[in-house]
C-alpha cells in the first residue's frame, strides 16, 4: 500500500522531472540557433555534442516525468 504522501511525492518529482526536461530541450533548441552551431553544422553535418546531450537528456527526463505523472 502506497500511503498519500509517498503519491504526491511521487507527484510532485514527476512535475519537476517533466518541467526541468522541457527546459533542457528548449536550452539545446536555442544552442542549437547560435551562430557557432551552425558553423560546426555545416563543416560536420551534425550538432555539436552540447546540444544533443541537452536534447536527449531533455527528453529522458520528459518521459521519466510522463510516467511517474500517469502511473497510478
């Protein structure tokens, strides 16, 4: 049995969980606009390091949020 507290703990991580993801994904969304990343975009064809691990952590921490969100 999961008492009340331990659920809007669980809650409430999962709101920070999702809020700090969309953050981190915004972030690598205005990193990858700079003038350097698109330099390093059209020398490599790719985005640089920094904005993919903001993107992808962006969106772990989204999903891990959603689930604690949703589970009952």
């Amino acid at each position: 049995m999961t008492s009340n507290s331990d659920k809007s703990m669980t809650t409430l991580i999962g709101l920070v969980l999702l809020v700090g993801g969309a953050g981190l994904a915004y972030w690598g969304y205005q990193m990858s606009q700079s003038l350097a990343s698109h330099l390093s975009q059209a020398f490599t064809g790719a985005l640089p390091d920094a904005v993919m691990y903001r993107y992808i952590g962006g969106t772990v921490s989204c999903v891990a949020g959603l689930f604690l969100l949703v589970k009952k």
